[in-house]
C-alpha cells in the first residue's frame, strides 16, 4: 500500500486569475518580496487544496473555501472527484467590501 496521496489538477478560472494577478500587482507595488511571500502563500494554498481537497467543508452551491495562512485571501473551489479536478472560481480579500472585485 502507497502511502503518497494522489494530486488533484489545478484549473483557476480567468475571474479568479484575474483576483490573483490583482492582489499580486497590489503587493508589487508595496515590495517586490512582499508580492514573492504572496505567491508563495498562494502556492502553498493551491497544493493543500490540491492533496487535501475534502478538508474544506461545503460552503455553498458545492463550493468548498480554503484560506490562506499568511495574507487575508479566501480561495474559492469546486471538486470534480471524477475527473480529479480542482477548479478555482474565486480569489477574495477578507476584508473587502462585498460589491468590489479584486
């Protein structure tokens, strides 16, 4: 028996690209390092989701929330068990007001 855990395919919408490439430019423009430890974050957020994707409970509509551990960031994912994708359809600041997009 394996003990390794089978990877889910990442696919990011272009909505949720664009969140990413937004907060990414805003962290740029703060330092260059700041926006690298952001990524950095959000690679470590993508490979939890991608090994571990049934820790993150139904939130709505089958979309499941992962946050990320250093920068105020809520990732927004749906499961296709069949296809053993991962499909991120959102990338929200928490403390953003709800009728503004990233």
């Amino acid at each position: 028996m394996s003990s390794e855990r089978e990877t889910h395919k990442v696919l990011v919408l272009p909505g949720a690209e664009k969140g990413l490439k937004n907060a990414y430019d805003y962290y740029w423009s703060l330092s260059p390092e700041l926006a690298e430890k952001f990524l950095l974050s959000i690679e470590e957020a993508f490979n939890t989701i991608a090994l571990y994707p049934l820790l993150f409970q139904i939130k709505y509509l089958e979309t499941r929330i992962a946050f990320t551990s250093v920068f105020p960031y809520a990732v927004h994912f749906q499961l296709n068990s069949v296809k053993k994708e991962i499909i991120i359809g959102g990338f929200y600041h928490q403390h953003q007001k709800k009728n503004r997009t990233n």
